[in-house]
C-alpha cells in the first residue's frame, strides 16, 4: 500500500467527503473510470464500505493507476480522520456520563443523609414535647400516690370513691405506659447518679454499702431518655460494733498500742 505521500497532499484531498460513487481516471489519457457502487456495497449513509474501499485499491494497484490509488489513499484518510473524531466524541461523551453518574450518586448521598438527619431531628423534637408534657403531668402522679398511702376508707361510701379513685389513676398509668413511660427502679439496686439523685445516706441492716434503701419520690423514663430522676436514700451498710480496747484481743497486740493507733 502507498502511504508515502506527503501530509499536504494528503490533508487537502481530505476535506472532500465520502459518497456513493467516485470517478477514478483509469491513465493518462484522462478517461474516466466510473467506481459506481450499488446500494449493497454502501453504508446507509452512502458512503463507500471499507471492504469495497479496498477492493477498489487493489484493482487500482493491479492497473497501475496511480491517480485511483492517490484517491482511494485520501479516502481513506478521511474515513481515518472521521473514526478519531468519533472516538474523540465517543471519549467526551463517556468522560461526560461518569461525570453525571458521580453527580447523582453525591446528590442521592446527600439526600439520604438529609433524610435521616430530618428523621432524627423530627424524632428529637417529637421526644422533647412528649417528656416535656409528661414532665408536666408528674406532679399529678405523686398526688394520687400520696392519697393512696394517706386515704384509709372506712365506710362503704368511702370504699367506692377510693375505687373509682384508684380506677382513674390506673387508666391514667396505662396511657403513660403506651407512650413507653417507666419507673425508674430504685429500693435494693446500687445506686446510679444518672437516674438516682441521693438526698441522705444511712445505716441499713438489709442493704449493703452504696445500694438504695429507700425511696422518697419516683423517677421516670421515657424510653431510653430521664424524664425525672428518683429522689432516694443510700444505704451505708449495716452498723460496725467498735471493738472493746479492754483485752486488745482484737488487734493481737497490747492495750497501749492499740489505743494509740486510734488517735
């Protein structure tokens, strides 16, 4: 094949296009050798196949034709230049679909995380104004457990209002229990400063050092969040008998010595 022709030539002859026949001069006479495809050997476009393209080259190389073989050359040339175009295309577009791609995976990034910030926020507010009526209605519940310890009805009267009494406060302890209200636990577990708040510590007989041995108001949780913490005793553990300094049985050594290590 003769690719030995100079860029000039090459590039001038390029900037004509590609149809469905060409006139090639068979010699130096001039007459014309018409190329004519038909319609099968054309693209839809109507431009010369590059399998006919070279059959038309390798006619031309057995004719010696060197004006058909400058032409086909430069046909092909052009069908080299329309390939890089469209692969610079094809490139650009391929460079342009992954910047897309990366765009919507940041924005759909973006708005689950809006998503789920939005979520926790509406879920936090939605916390704050439930523990803030529910702190709100406390009060009410340490007057009907105050009336429940205090009021001792006698009469048959009086033991149908503490009934219908007592029947209001349960119903009103199933509503706070169905928005996930609970008692702080308190009597006989080891003191905790996140939910217990200590007013006193004294001497037990029944519990040991550092666990709740009474409680003087109910704490409550909603959920997983303090409402109000319980306001409780702490136990110190039982009374230590102090022992006699008589014999000095107790420590194993002499009366003097003993006293002394107690100043």
């Amino acid at each position: 094949m003769r690719w030995s022709r100079n860029t000039t030539t090459c590039t001038t002859i390029c900037t004509t296009s590609l149809c469905g026949s060409v006139s090639l001069t068979n010699d130096d006479e001039g007459r014309p050798i018409d190329l004519k495809l038909s319609e099968s050997k054309a693209d839809p476009r109507g431009t010369l196949s590059l399998k006919s393209l070279i059959n038309v080259y390798k006619e031309a190389l057995l004719d010696g034709n060197e004006k058909a073989i400058s032409e086909v050359e430069a046909m092909i040339c052009i069908a080299e230049n329309e390939k890089n175009e469209l692969v610079q295309k094809l490139s650009a577009m391929s460079a342009e679909i992954k910047s897309g791609n990366e765009k919507y995976i940041r924005l759909q990034a973006d708005f689950d995380n809006f998503r789920k910030r939005t979520e926790k926020e509406r879920l936090t507010i939605r916390g704050d104004a439930q523990g803030d009526v529910i702190e709100s209605l406390l009060p009410m519940v340490d007057s009907f457990e105050r009336a429940k310890e205090q009021i001792k009805p006698e009469t048959e009267k009086e033991k149908k209002i503490d009934t219908s009494y007592q029947g209001i406060y349960k119903q009103f302890v199933e509503i706070l229990r169905s928005l996930r209200v609970a008692v702080v636990p308190t009597v006989g577990k080891r003191f905790d400063p996140s939910v217990h708040e200590a007013i006193a510590r004294e001497e037990s007989q029944e519990f040991n050092d550092g666990f709740v041995s009474q409680e003087l108001r109910r704490g409550f949780l909603l959920g997983d969040r303090l409402v109000r913490p319980a306001m409780v005793k702490v136990s110190t553990g039982p009374r230590k008998e102090k022992p006699t300094s008589a014999t000095g049985k107790s420590t194993g050594q002499p009366t003097a010595a003993a006293g002394l290590d107690n100043r």
